[in-house]
C-alpha cells in the first residue's frame, strides 16, 4: 500500500447551527439597527464553530466540496484524491478514494508543457449524485479530463468481501481490512471507485485545473459550465449524457459567451409545468458591449431543460439561450454609484415557493483603485421580468445599444426554440438590479431606502373605460442626514450626527432657506390631513360614507398649488 505520509495539509471546515450562531457568533453584534458587515476569522475561531482537518495527503487543491444529506457526508475533490467526511464527527479519519493518472499519460502531459505538480494530475472538478447509491466523479487526467462512477453506501460485511474493488482504483482505508485489526460492523458505510466504467471527461471538466467549470446533474443528463479544448479558449454550455441530443452554446460566439468564467448553476422550476422548467448560470465575462475595452460584467444566463436545438439553424445548440447582467452596487453620499463587477460566488436559499428562491451573489471590485466585496440580493421575479422584457442590440448614428424594436415572434425567444433571434441577441437591455430598494405594491411604490436621484415629481393614474386619470401627483424631496441633523441642531439644540455622514459640514443660509420653504409648503398639512382621514376609515365603519366628499374637498384644494408649480415640473414618469 502507498503511503500517505507525504505531507501535511489543513483544511478549514465550518460547520454553522442556528443555535451556536445565535447564541455565540453574534454575542458581540451591535443592535438590528447598525448591520454587520465584517465579521473577523477569530471571532468565528472563538465561537468554537470551525474546526481545522488535517490530511496527511500530498495536495493543496480543495476546490469541490459536495454536501450529502442522505448519508450525513461531505465530499472533498483534491488533487488524486476525494475524500468522504461524516458531518456528525468531521475530526473523524475520511474515507479516501486514491485516484492519480497513468504513469505514461502524467509523462505526456510534462512533454506537452505543463507543470508536472501544478498541471499534470487529477484534479477532481466535478462531483454529482448519480443516484442514492452512486456519484458521478470527473478530474482533469493531466489535461486529459476522465470520468467515473463512485459507488458510496452501507451494505452487509458479507457483500464488503464479496464486492471489493478490483484493481482501477483504490479502496478508503476505513473499507480495507488490512488498514484495521478490528472486525467491521455489520453495516459498514463504503466508498469505492465502479472497476471498468471510465469514460471521456470532454464537455463535462475542464482540460486546465486551473479554469473555472460548474455543473447540474439533472435527470440522467449532465449540464456544465466548462472549457472543452486543451489550449482553453472553447467555452461552453454543454449537455452530455442522458437520451437526449448533445448540446451546447455557438461555438466562439462572443455574442453568447465571452471569456466567461462559470460560478454556478442552479434549476429552478418556472410553474408546475415540468416543461417549463430552466437551468440558471451565473458566471462573469468580458462584456462585448463595452466596445474597445470590454470590462469584466457579471452575468445570469438561462436554458430551458427540454432544449433540442434548432433543425436548420443552430443544430446540436441551444436555441433558448438568454443573458442579463447583474448589477451590484452602493450609492454614496455624493450619488455616485461603486459597481462591483466582479461575481465570485452564489448561493440559493430556498424557500416555501420553489419558483422563487432568493438569491444572494457575492462580488467584488474590478479595478485597481481600491479593492472590496459586496454581497447583493436577487429575487426571481425581477429576472423573470428582465428575461420577458426587451433585447439589446446594436443602432442608429453612434452604434450604440438600445432596446430591440422589431417584431418578436410568438412564442416568445428564450421559451421556445427561436433561432434566428437567440443567435443575435442573446443579451437582455434591462439589467437585473439588487433587490429590496423599490418595491412595487398594490398600493403603490415602497422606497426602503432613498437616493438623491430618487427625487423629483410622481404621479398615480388609473385607467377607466380606456381613459387615464391622474389621481395623485406627489413632489419628492430627498433630504440628506447632514442636512437634517444640521437644521435640528438650529432648531432644537445639538444632535448627534448621522453615523454615514460622521464629518462636520455647515449648510448654507440658501439651504436653510430651502428647506424650510419645503416643510411650510401647505401641500404638507394636506398629506397629513388625508393619511389620518385614511386611517380612522379603518376604526369607524360610518367614516366611508364621507370619504368621497372628503377626496373632493382635498383635490380643490390642491388644484390651484398643481398649476401653479406646473410649469416648474419635470416629466413624470408614471407609476
């Protein structure tokens, strides 16, 4: 047996309960009112909640962990090897697979170039539950990608010997008699390479270990995210496996995928309708629309499942490919927006609706200047509408992108198979904006959170009998904290300042002048007058009986202040 003995590598395992987070993590917190947004590795070290495994293997690489609910594991891609780590005592030994590549294919790998440490091994990259009883496992084979099947589970110690690997891989020590004096349990949980079932790893990992790949096993079939040439210029969305046809994106297409590098995939269902459901990729590119100097964008990207490409058009490719980019930012005092461009890492929480989980990206910056990350949050109905909203393309004098005004045809591109559509313009105009700023309700507009560009005129209209009413039009005025503390300390002695905006800053005669001018408007005493009308409604049934008398008597009265502060307003955008 080979030794193990080569070397000593920790890896950091955090393992989180909503108990021990409530009760130790966030002991030291400040109250709801001021979020967190740093939390530093020895306060996690000091809740006792992270634990430090070392393997005394020779690899650094840990770059795929796969969560088993089922069986109460996790497992660990590395270099040569994937381990198997039992959630309920992970300082436990794992289970280990040895995996390397042919002593010839590593030497063939050195003659091509490649480092013999760094390149030339079996980095494992993919990691899929084929069934309750197997994996599906794929690394790079020295830039030549391998796949095969992990049989995993508890069986009887009659079938432990009777079923034991042959040959092509390597048992766990923990399944191998002659690691242990001791007799085996009756059911002993196994972990074992399938003898003889190593197939191509093309379209599933990637050649370079090196490059980014993100893979879905859904129903037999294997969609991934991955570079499928050896010199690693061919990106792809690739579907392999299963009885349906092989497909992928338009090879080097730039218009569908540009330098992209693949982050995640994630199904979610659109209705009941298995039909309908759409595999979600997240990952960054270089955007073609920047023009001369493209910039790293981040980007979601949808198929529909029961995709089978076009029959002269866009053969063997995905003909319901769609993109939109996500936006990540923060607004400073100044309103000049920070993008974080940069997306390094997704997750999906599930909720009670499967249509619409939520999503949270975590991003960084691209540039140079100063570095930082963000996380932003997503809600499926915001891309849903930017997916059914229009398409970018290129017109007019200057080239430059706007929305697509020809004829879509129906069924709608991206629902459908629409080939001459999906091949030039793949990308939506619309970008899909962190949630929970501007929400829309049934009563109108909820502004969480306000911005200086917020400000200005709105107006509510109704339709009926195809004539539009305007109903309400409201001016919005955005004051900063400066501004307000500022006026508090004139009017009613010192108060303590905005933690956001912490310097000194005197305001101007002219700004006082201003803002009081706003709150001694009598627009503001109708706005309080209507809301305590609207709420006693709910408190005194005979109210109702007044309440139209009461809308007529509050619109005369703001008739004559409309037209005269008409000429002064701005276009409205409806609401």
């Amino acid at each position: 047996m080979r030794s193990l003995l080569l070397g000593s590598v920790t890896l950091l395992v955090l393992v989180f309960s909503s108990l021990s987070v409530q009760e130790n993590l966030f002991t030291s917190i400040p109250p709801l009112s001021a979020p967190r947004v740093y939390l530093a590795f020895k306060e996690v070290k000091s809740t006792g909640t992270a634990h430090h495994f070392a393997f005394l293997l020779n690899s650094t690489d840990y770059r795929i962990l796969r969560m088993d609910e089922d069986h109460d594991r996790m497992y660990v891609g590395s270099k040569d090897y994937i381990l198997s780590l039992d959630l309920n005592d992970i300082n436990k030994e794992p289970l280990i697979i040895h995996w390397p590549v042919a002593p010839q294919r590593r030497t063939e790998c050195v003659l091509s170039g490649k480092d013999i440490n760094g390149e030339c091994g079996n980095f494992i990259r993919l990691i899929e539950p084929w069934n309750r009883t197997h994996l599906y496992v794929c690394g790079t084979g020295a830039y030549n990608p391998i796949c095969t099947y992990v049989d995993r589970g508890h069986k009887a110690q009659a079938l432990l010997h009777q079923q034991g690997p042959r040959g092509g891989g390597r048992t766990s020590r923990a399944a191998d008699p002659s690691a242990s004096p001791e007799p085996y349990a009756p059911k002993e949980y196994i972990f074992r390479l399938e003898p003889g079932k190593v197939d191509s790893g093309k379209g599933k990992c990637p050649f370079d270990p090196k490059l980014n790949s993100v893979s879905a096993l859904i129903n037999g079939q294997l969609y991934a995210g991955v570079y499928i040439d050896f010199m690693g210029t061919d990106s792809a969305i690739f579907r392999t496996l299963g009885k349906h046809t092989a497909m992928r994106t338009d090879q080097y297409n730039s218009r569908w995928l540009n330098d992209p590098t693949f982050v995640h995939a994630q199904l979610i269902p659109d209705s009941a309708e298995k039909n309908d459901d759409k595999l979600y990729f997240f990952f960054r590119e270089k955007a073609s629309e920047m023009g001369q100097t493209p910039m790293a964008q981040s980007r979601i990207g949808r198929i529909c499942l029961n995709d089978d490409g076009g029959h002269c058009c866009l053969v063997n490719k995905w003909s319901t490919f769609l993109k939109a980019r996500l936006i990540c930012s923060v607004t400073g005092a100044d309103g000049i927006e920070t993008h974080f461009d940069e997306l390094r890492d997704v997750f999906i929480q599930k909720t009670q609706d499967t249509k619409n989980p939520v999503i949270y990206g975590v991003f960084s910056v691209s540039g140079s200047v100063f570095k930082g990350s963000a996380i932003c949050v997503y809600s499926m109905a915001d891309v849903r509408m930017v997916f059914n909203g229009p398409f970018a393309h290129k017109e007019g004098p200057n080239y430059q992108w706007i929305p697509y005004q020809g004829k879509i045809p129906y069924p709608r591109p991206g629902t459908v198979s629409v080939t001459y559509i999906n091949r030039w313009l793949p990308l939506m105009y619309i970008q899909i904006r962190s949630d929970g700023r501007v929400v829309r309700t049934d009563q109108g507009l909820l502004l969480r959170s306000l911005q200086m560009s917020d400000a200005g005129s709105y107006q509510c209209t109704s339709t009926e009998k195809n004539f539009k009413h305007t109903l309400v039009k409201l001016q919005l005025v955005v004051l900063s904290g400066r501004t307000v503390n500022s006026i508090q300390a004139e009017t009613s002695g010192p108060a303590p300042l905005c933690p956001l905006h912490a310097s000194a800053w005197t305001p101007s005669a002219e700004q006082y002048k201003d803002l009081l001018t706003i709150l001694s408007q009598p627009e503001m005493g109708l706005i309080n007058q209507y809301c305590q009308d609207y709420w006693q409604l709910g408190d005194d049934p005979a109210a109702g009986v007044h309440r139209k008398k009461d809308s007529k008597e509050l619109k005369e009265q703001r008739k004559p202040r409309n037209r005269r502060h008409h000429e002064g307003q701005r276009s409205m955008p409806e609401t």
